[in-house]
C-alpha cells in the first residue's frame, strides 16, 4: 500500500475474480451489516401491505398508550405509530440510498477526472472540493430548500450536493495511485491506449472503494435526512424517521410523556445507520485488512481525512 | 514556499471563496428583511425606506463591493434586525456556545477513554464487544434524539433545568454574585453538554482501544511488566502518550461540526448559542449577521483543518511533506 | 526522543491540557453574556417570573414591529388610553375626555404625573409627541403614523390638557389612540435629526438603561432572547404594581417553557400549548386558565383577478362549498386539543357588540358541498377528483382537475401540517385533491402567497391566522385595495366595500358604525377570501404562588404586568 501524494489513505486491490463476492462475504461486518439492511430494505418494500393500518387516518385526537390494535400507540394528531415507522423506512431509505448514489456520482466523477486527468484541471477541481468540504452544511440546504421547494427529490439531491465531497477525494487519491503504480506504468509504456488502462486497471482498483464508501454515504445520507427534518425543510407531504422524531418534539411527546412516539423513529435510525456503517467499514476491512482506525471519520467531519493521522500501521 | 505556507494560502483561499458565496447564497431566498413585515401600521413607505436605509434597494453587485470594503476595514456591518454591530450580535451566542462546546467535549473524551480502556483491557470479551457496540451505537444515533432522551429521562430525574442558559430569577433584584452565575450557568449547560458528549465519544473510543492495543503489543511493555510496573502505570506513560496525538487531531477536526452540533444541540434544548443565532437570523433575512457567521464558522473550519495539519507535521516526523510510506 | 518519554511526556501534557480545559470552561461560562444592571431593591420572592415564546424586539417604538414591544412600551410609556379588564377602552394617562358633537375634536384631562428621572410630565411631551410622528409620517415615524390618521393638530392649552382636532371625524379615534405611546420630550427631541427624522429610528434606548419611563415600571436589564427586568416606577401616576419586579424570559420552544413551570421556575407562562393544556391541568402547584382567545385561523383563498391558474377558485359559491367541507370540529379536537371554537368572523370574540352575530360558521356537511360542486358543473373524473370543464373568453382555461396547493406556513402556534392533513382528506370526499406546500417562516410564506412580487398570480391556498384588534378598524381593513402588496394576503378586492370601509371608518356614532361594521363583515363573510376556521382558546398557567392575573390584558393595559399579586 503506498501513499497518495497528498497522503490520502489508499488501498491495493488485487484484480482477482470474484472481488466483487469477496466485497461482500469476506468480512463478519459486512455480512451482518448488509443483512440488517436487507431486512429494512424488505421492510419498506412491503410497508403498504405489513402496516397495520392506512398512514393518514387518524384515530384519536392524541397520544394514546401501545395496545394490542396499535402496537406502537398513537402520535400527537392521533395516527398509528408503527404504520408511520413502516411507511418512513420507504422514505429514510429511499432518501438514503438516492441521495448517496447522486454523491457518489458527483464525488466519484469528479474524483475520477482530478485523478486521472491531473494537472490544472486537478487543482481546479480540487479547490472546488475544499470550498464544499468546508461550508457550513445548514445555509446550504435551507437556500435550496427555499429556492427550489421541499420536496423529497429536492432533498435527494441537496443532500447529495452538500456531502460528494469526501468521496471525491478518496476517488482521487485512489485512481492517482492506482496510475502510479509500476505495472501500470509498464502496461502504458508498452504503448495500451488509455481507455485499455482505464477499464483493465483503473475502474477495477477504485470500483470496491468506490462501492464500499458509498455505503458509507448511505449512513451519512440517513443521517443528514434526519437532521434536514429537523430544520423543517423535509417534504411535507411524506413521513419519514427525521419526520417523526421531529414531531415528538414539536407535538409535546416529552410533556405528555409518550415513549411510544419518542423511541421507535430513533431507534430505526440508529440500527439502519449502524448496519449501513459496519457493512461499509467492514468491507473497508476487507480491501485493506490493515486499516482499523478512522473510519467514524468520515462521517462527521466533512473535513479532509488527514495524512493518515488515525492509521495506525 | 514550504508545503506549511502553502497550506495556509490555500486556506485563506478558500475563506475568501466562502465567504463570497455565502454573500449571494441567502439573496437567492425569496423574501428579505423588510418584504413581509406584518406589523400593525406598515406601510409601504416605510418598507421603501428601511430597504434605502440598509443598503437592500441596491443593485447586488453594488452592495457586494460594500460588503468587501467594509470587510477590509474589519468591519462586519449593522445587523438588520436590531441595528447593532454584527460582531456585537455574534460575540455574545457565541460566548454561550463555547462552553458547552468545550464541555460536551471533555464528556466525551472522558467517556471514549474510559470505553476504550475497557475494551482493549479486557480484549475479546464480551465486555470488549458491548462497550464498542455502545459507543458505535451512540455514535449512529441522531443527536436531536439523544437529546430527547436526555430531556424525557435525565432532567426531571436529576433536577436539571431543561432550557435555556440562566434561571428567570437569577440578577433580577441586584447583580448575582459570580459563583452563583457560575452555578447557574454550569447547571444549564450540563444536559446540551451531555448530549453532545454522548453523541460524539464513539470516534474518541476507537482511537484509544486501538492505542491501547497497540501499545499493549509492543515489546517494551513486557519488559515494563516484567519490571515491576504495574498495569496503571503502563496505562497513563504509554498508552495515553501513544492516543495523545490522534485524540488531539480528532479534537481539532471537530471544531468543523460546531455549527451542526450546536444547532440541533440549541434547539432541542433552548440554547441561546451561535447556532440559535443563525436559524433566527435566516429567519429574518438579515444578511450582515448571517455573513457574519458563517465567515467566522468557516474560518472556525478552516483553521482547524490547517492546525489539525501543521501540528501533525510537525509531531510526527514520519509524514513531513507527505511523502511516507504508511504501512 | 525514545518511546518512553514521550508517551511520559505525553501523559503529563494531556493532563495539563484537561486541566486547561477545565478551567477554561469554567471561566467562559462566567463570561458569557454578563448579567446586567441591578434594580432596586425588593424583596426577591416577590419577583413575578414570566415565560413566553414571544421576544422584545427593541425598546424603540418607532423600531418594534413584534408583538411582545407592545407590551413593553406599554409598561414605559403613558398612554392616553388603555383597555382594562373586561376588554373595556378606559383611561390611563387620561383622566376624562370629551369628544366634540361633530367628532372633530376630543379634549382630554390628563393626571398629574412626572417621568421616572424627575422631569414632569406634562401634554407638551403628548403634543411634541403626535406632532413629530406627524411630520415624519412617511418616513422614520412610519409605523407609528397609522394611530394619528385623520388628526390634523395637536394643543396643550395648560399642562394637564390635550387637545387633539381631526381633519375628519375618526370613528377609531379613541382606539387608535390607544396605540400611541407618549415619549418624553426631553430625551427624545434630541434625536429628531437626519433625513426625516431618521436619527429617531436610530436611537436605542436599551444602551441607555434604565430607560426615562412614564409608565408603572422602566427597564433595568434587557435582553432581547434571554430575560428583561421590569422594575417599578416610584413616579407612575397610576396605580403602582404588586410586584417588586417582573422578569420576563423567552424561550425558543414551548417544551422548555413548560418544563421551567412544572419545575417551579416561572410565575406565569404566557402561551401554553394548546395541546398541553388538558395533561397539566392535573398537575400540582400551577393553574391552568383557558378563556376564549384572540386567534382565529384562517383557511385563505387567492381572490385576485390576477390569478393565473385555477381561476374557479375566484367564485364565492364554491369557496362555500369548501366551507361546508371544512372539518372545524374535528380539527377543534385534534389540532387543539379542545382549546378553540368554529368561527366565522373576521373579528374575534374580544371586539364584543362589534362581531355580528348572523355570520355563523357553517357546518361540515359533505353532502351539501358535494350537491353544490355538482350544480356548478364540476363533474367526477375516473379517479374520483373534479373536473373543470374548460372556459372560453378573456382569462379562458384548459379543462383541468381540481388539485390544488395548499401553503401552510410554519410560524403558527399549533400543529399546520396536522391541520393540513385533517384538510386533505376532508377535500377527498368531496372529490379535491390538496397537496401541501410548506410556507417556512412568515417572511417566506408572505412571499409565497403574494407571489410573484406581491402580484397575487400564482398561489391557490393558504392556511394562516390573525391576531384581530379589538376595533374593527384595522382588520376590516386588511382585505381593502389600499392594502394589496401590503397586509393583505388575500388579495381581494371590491371597490363597493372599499367605500363601506371607508364610511365606517369615519363614522363617529358608536351605534352607526356598528350597523356599518356588521355589513362590512357580512360582505366579507358572503365573499369569503378568507373562511375563518377557530377561534382559539387563550391558554395561559400561573403559578398557585401568585394571583391577579388578568391574561387578556397582554398588549393592551398596564393591569397585565401591574395587577398579579402573591397569594
């Protein structure tokens, strides 16, 4: 494993059949990870039909304790909990999923281009990154849900827009080491056009990184959701966890006492962001079985990954 | 130029980049400070006046050139809103953010060590795997829920107030002596404070567990052992020496997410901090405050990036300019 | 350096940087943001806390536009008139008045009194009052100028009298005078400088505390977020508080509020949460109080002929059937918990004999509404919503369904969206589809609701409130052309009632008026811009420490902060 030139932690992958299996078996994590999220996943696929009860019926006019009817309860205007949990895993990860693939592809291409193209086109770029590594998230989303509306596509794509970042170096430094690399550099002397070297060598060597971080970004995605709820900037017309830890909040759940509203939105959040974090991290582990440290770091500090401060050979 | 003054240049680059941006970024909002006044005796004279008086009437260019002299000058402007000192508005939420922010840290460097300890003592363990389970969960866990929880089951069963930095009654009837400030103001800040520490001590924990075992390997360690130390001991001379610099490179990082934490931190608890301050400034469109903030939350970012860099440099010789082979 | 001593050194400089830290912490929580000022002295059990979502903006009259100024500038200020309990117009400052056989002219008989620094207050400081904010009425006086519309001068024939004459007779007259905030004189004058008086709106009294009151407290301490001290004036001419002093305390949220109450820490909490009411009703140590309010919400129609899309909205008959669709019981008990009522009017309960009592809300019928969209041609669609067959003509339209847009603002006191989902499908059933737009904060919604630029050409819906005077003045008012692109959000616009308006408006006679005040609000009320919805409740909490409260009082007489005792 050798360092990026700007010290940015970088993985060798061996181009072996099967990396995309190995990704995904080879490590405890990632399959327990990838499980966890399966299970949601199923989850919000078939919301319609293993809610208890249509989401927008109300069915008194408050809180009202878990029975064997409403096995979560009612929320402050009256609707069934665990309809609103079931119908906001589609929409959480939903958001999460679609909103971490819109950063990959900007980070991702982004990256990509910076890396292998280098040069000014390089520094461009990556001053481009800096700026978006280091505003303030909050101004961002809130002028864009302003100007362009609330709604769930909107919020996609604004979260996508704030976080490319971090990949985007990743991407960089990966594909720039991978271009640096002897035999590469052999295989381009040997006179391979760039689109052989591109395809044969590159895209294999950054593709499980690339796979591995965005799941990572899902995490992040769900996360942010939740948080951009919180603002109440979040598409009115849905439900979602961010939506509904909100609304515990804004409805008096913690006055009146209500458990049942206050836990269950928090909770789906935490297990679907720590599946998607240990899924991500774990195939991380697998492609480098060296590094064990930094990973938290990714999510919370949209700030570059030091020089390999956390790695600890 | 040294790689260390070309960090800097870069990153005086990029807050001035910034802070141009976020200039243009809010007058994109439909709205300004004086659009939609629904005052009791509004008129539109008066809205064309207040538009004259701060400057909103003209063209955006124009007041972006205004915007940079006065910047030049180190002059922030006249908020829009209360028609005092920008600085004057930002200094005092400010004041009130930092300690929690300082708090909410120090809880959760306390309790990353202490987890982390833990599990790399008793590595394998089902305590091992708990604890790190615990501080990864904490981790995942929205922060305004946590704060919640915090609310719903910690104040009342402690006693703790919930909102707000200072006791109604408090210096009402005369100046309150400073240990009672200092009281109240403590009282206040421990639920924000907690709150934050619990949300964020996972990244602490990591690292120390991975020191720890680290350290716990090496060689000398046995000797040391051999020698006669005791388990403490090894403790507090090697495994904290050897967590002491990533720790503190973590601790800088996350002078990047005081807007984040502050904000959700602030609201949940009726904070009267920095991000208060700039939810109720959007509110209100006024601009110079806004601007105000977030240059200075981007030079808060920025800066901490740029120490989090030169002072790796500079403790660990490894890695000056960058080139090393790490592993 | 070997392993060792650096990890030594290592331990030792963490512990130094903790202990840095630490200390640190501790000194920064001192300092922020100091404590102000002192007051005089008092016993300090007999200091009324309040709690309340609404801050003070500035202590600037001629600069507060929120509602909590009010409040304050009533408590520093002399007002010739003020409202006492019961919601009754009675004097303050004012001993007597008279008002002229033709309306013109109203002479008043001041107290005796003297401003809290010693300088005696005398109808000087009331004419230099009304004259100045006349002669800057277009420019930094502007927010004040609407009280005095109509005076034409102002004398003070002896100190203890004001006479104020009126180019023509005022029916508001007397109420408007209620909102002028008599300034001393001889701190203000200095500042009527600049460019039409702009060094007025410059001014700050809160750098200079305590402020020079004439009222029954001045200001010691002001904080606009965080607590403002109001402390007694030895020299205010009425009656003198039973407090030693009143701490007010903004909050960000209503949680925390309620949490400092139940937790002891507040006198009196000023806006209760409807939706908390009936659960701390059964608590210990505080009194709830629920009376009939002076919010009505509102379900607003775009009525501007410059509406571009969905222009059958513009018809009265079918914006009657949307009343009929309205669920306001339901929204009555999900929304607020029980803490409101149907209503009709523009004006709320608090206006009295002003309210006429034929506007009456609707009930929810679907049939009816269903019956009437039928007869107006708007036939099902396969998928069960509306269709609007297309029109021919000067604004013609395509053929389209009923969907519309519905902008729910989120500075309300109660829950917008459950509101809106209540509306919603209610709406179903009667074949219109609602789809909610999130309106953000007042500024944002304003904008969307006038959009674009206050040409009122795009939005459908929207759901909002008022806080209505009590003359109906001001309100009856908001819906006239002269308001368009300013406070009028509906946009609507009738040249007829613009000349009712204007008649009721100068109309003396208590008894005419009302006559003209109850066409103008049935007028309203048949061409419904806006179908009002609830009434609500006004939910306040005191502490069984105290009593006196008079909660109605808030904003418009000095009894609110002056009367709560100890128990």
């Amino acid at each position: 494993m050798v360092a990026s030139p700007s010290g940015e932690r970088v993985v060798s992958v061996p181009t072996r059949r099967g990396t995309a299996l190995r990704l995904i078996t080879g490590n405890r994590q990632t399959v327990l990870g990838l499980c966890a999220l399966g299970v949601f996943l199923l989850i919000a696929l078939l919301a319609p039909v293993i809610a208890p009860t249509p989401v927008n019926t109300g069915f008194a006019n408050g809180f009202s304790a878990p029975t064997a009817v409403h096995p979560l309860g009612l929320d402050g205007g009256g609707f069934d909990v665990l309809s609103r949990l079931v119908h906001g895993a589609q929409t959480s990860l939903l958001v999460g999923s679609i909103a971490a693939l819109v950063g990959m592809v900007i980070g991702g291409t982004i990256g990509f281009v910076a890396g292998y193209v280098g040069g000014r086109t390089d520094g461009v770029l990556m001053r481009i990154t800096d700026y978006f590594l280091v505003i303030p998230d909050i101004p961002l989303m809130i002028v864009a849900a302003a100007v362009f509306g609330q709604s769930l596509t909107n919020i996609m794509i604004v979260i996508g827009l704030v976080y490319w970042a971090s990949t985007a170096r990743l991407i960089r430094a990966q594909v720039m080491s991978v271009r640096q690399r002897t035999f590469v550099k052999r295989v381009e002397a040997m006179g391979a056009s760039p689109l052989f070297v591109l395809t044969r060598h590159v895209v294999p060597q950054v593709t499980p990184l690339l796979v591995a971080n965005t799941v990572l970004m899902v995490a992040n995605a769900i996360f942010a959701e939740t948080y951009i709820s919180f603002l109440g900037l979040g598409d009115p017309s849905v439900v979602s966890w961010g939506r509904m830890i909100q609304d515990a909040l804004d409805q008096g759940a913690v006055v009146a006492g209500a458990w049942w509203v206050v836990l269950p939105p928090g909770l789906a959040v935490t297990l679907v962001v720590l599946a998607a974090t240990i899924a991500g991290q774990g195939m991380e582990d697998t492609l480098n079985p060296r590094l064990k440290v930094g990973h938290l770091a990714v999510r919370r500090f949209r700030v570059r990954p030091l020089h390999g401060a956390l790695d600890r050979p | 130029m040294t790689p260390a003054l070309s960090r800097i240049w870069f990153a005086l680059v990029t807050v001035f980049v910034a802070a141009t941006i976020n200039f243009f970024l809010f007058r994109v909002m439909p709205g300004n400070a004086v659009s939609a006044l629904r005052c009791r005796a509004c008129t539109p004279q008066l809205r064309e006046a207040l538009l004259n008086r701060y400057g909103l009437d003209a063209p955006l260019p124009e007041q972006f050139v205004r915007y940079l002299d006065q910047l030049a000058r180190g002059d922030l402007g006249i908020s829009i809103a209360s028609g005092r000192p920008v600085w004057q508005e930002i200094t005092g939420p400010l004041l009130n953010t930092l300690p929690m922010l300082i708090a909410g840290t120090l809880i959760a460097l306390v309790l990353g060590v202490i987890s982390g300890v833990v599990s790399s003592w008793r590595r394998g363990t089902v305590l091992d795997s708990t604890t790190q389970w615990t501080s990864l969960a904490f981790y995942a866990m929205p922060t305004q829920w946590i704060g919640l929880l915090v609310l719903f089951y910690v104040a009342a069963a402690i006693g703790l107030p919930a909102a707000g930095i200072q006791s109604a009654s408090l210096g009402v009837l005369g100046e309150p002596s400073m240990w009672d400030l200092l009281v109240d103001r403590t009282a206040h800040l421990i639920l924000p404070a907690l709150t934050l520490g619990l949300g964020s001590y996972g990244q602490y924990a990591i690292i120390m567990r991975s020191a720890m075992l680290d350290t716990l390997g090496e060689d000398y360690i046995l000797t040391a052992r051999a020698k006669g130390l005791r388990d403490w001991e090894i403790l507090r001379y090697h495994a904290f020496g050897n967590a002491l610099l990533p720790m503190v490179t973590m601790v800088a990082l996350s002078a990047g997410s005081i807007v984040a934490g502050a904000i959700v931190v602030e609201d949940v608890f009726s904070y009267p901090g920095i991000g208060f301050a700039a939810v109720d400034a959007i509110g209100k469109r006024d601009y110079p405050v806004l601007q105000g903030i977030f240059l200075l939350l981007t030079v808060a970012v920025v800066v901490a990036n740029l120490v989090a860099d030169l002072v790796y440099v500079r403790i660990d010789p490894r890695i000056r300019s960058g080139r090393v082979a790490v592993g | 350096m070997d392993q060792r001593s650096v990890s030594a050194a290592g331990g030792h400089t963490r512990r130094r940087i903790l202990a840095v830290l630490g200390v640190l912490t501790l000194l920064l929580a001192g300092c922020s943001k100091g404590a102000g000022g002192g007051g005089g002295g008092g016993d300090a059990d007999n200091v009324l806390t309040i709690g309340t979502t609404y801050y003070i903006s500035s202590l600037n009259p001629f600069v507060g536009i929120e509602t909590q100024d009010s409040t304050a500038y009533s408590m520093l200020y002399p007002q010739l008139l003020q409202y006492g309990p019961g919601l009754k117009l009675e004097g303050d400052w004012a001993e007597s008045w008279d008002e002229s056989p033709d309306g013109r002219t109203i002479t008043f008989k001041l107290r005796d009194g003297q401003w809290s620094d010693g300088t005696p207050l005398t109808a000087e400081d009331a004419v230099w009052t009304i004259e100045t904010i006349r002669k800057h009425a277009k420019g930094a006086t502007a927010s004040m100028a609407k009280v005095l519309a109509g005076v034409g001068s102002a004398e003070a024939p002896d100190p203890r009298t004001l006479v104020i004459r009126y180019d023509q007779p005022m029916g508001p007259a007397l109420a408007n005078l209620q909102q002028m905030y008599v300034l001393p004189k001889h701190v203000w004058a200095s500042h009527d400088t600049g460019e039409d008086g702009s060094g007025l709106t410059d001014f700050k009294p809160e750098q200079q505390l305590p402020v020079v009151s004439g009222g029954p407290f001045t200001i010691t301490k002001y904080e606009d977020k965080g607590t403002t001290v109001f402390t007694p004036n030895p020299k205010f001419y009425g009656p003198k508080p039973h407090a030693s002093a009143v701490a007010l305390t903004f909050y960000t949220n209503p949680t925390a509020m309620i949490a400092d109450l139940k937790a002891g820490r507040l006198g009196f909490v000023e806006t209760v949460p409807f939706k908390d009411a009936a659960q701390l009703k059964s608590l210990q140590g505080f009194t709830i109080d629920s009376q009939p309010g002076n919010e009505v919400t509102n379900f607003g129609f775009n009525s501007s002929d410059a509406k571009k899309q969905n222009r059958e909205l513009l018809d009265p008959k079918l914006r009657e059937a949307f009343e009929y669709t309205l669920p306001r019981e339901q929204i009555v008990s999900t929304v607020f918990g029980g803490e409101a009522k149907p209503w009709a009017d523009i004006l709320s309960g608090w206006s009295g004999d002003w309210v006429n009592p034929k506007v009456q809300p609707l009930p929810n019928d679907v049939d009816k509404a269903n019956q009437i969209l039928d007869s107006l041609g708007y036939p099902r669609g396969t998928d069960g919503v509306r269709q609007v067959p297309a029109t021919t003509g000067e604004h013609a339209q395509p053929a389209h369904p009923m969907r519309y847009t519905v902008i729910v603002p989120n500075d309300t006191d109660y829950d917008g969206h459950l509101q809106f989902t209540l509306l919603q499908s209610a709406f179903e059933k009667v074949g219109v589809q609602l789809t909610e737009q999130a309106g953000g904060d007042g500024t944002q919604a304003y904008e969307l609701i006038t959009a674009p630029d206050g040409k009122y050409e795009d939005a459908d819906m929207f759901t909002w409130y008022w806080h209505p005077y009590i003359d109906p003045d001001f309100n009856l008012g908001v819906v006239t052309t002269s308001e368009l692109g300013n406070n009028s959000d509906t946009g609507w616009s009738n040249p007829a009632y613009d000349a009712l308006y204007e008649k009721q408006r100068t109309t003396v006679d208590p008894a005419a008026r009302r006559d003209l005040v109850w066409q103008a609000q049935a007028e309203i009320a048949s061409a419904r811009p806006y179908v009002q919805v609830v009434e609500t409740n006004l939910v306040t909490a005191n502490s069984t420490g105290w009593t006196g409260f008079e909660p109605k009082l808030f904003t418009l007489g000095k009894a609110y902060y002056t009367s709560p005792r100890r128990a």
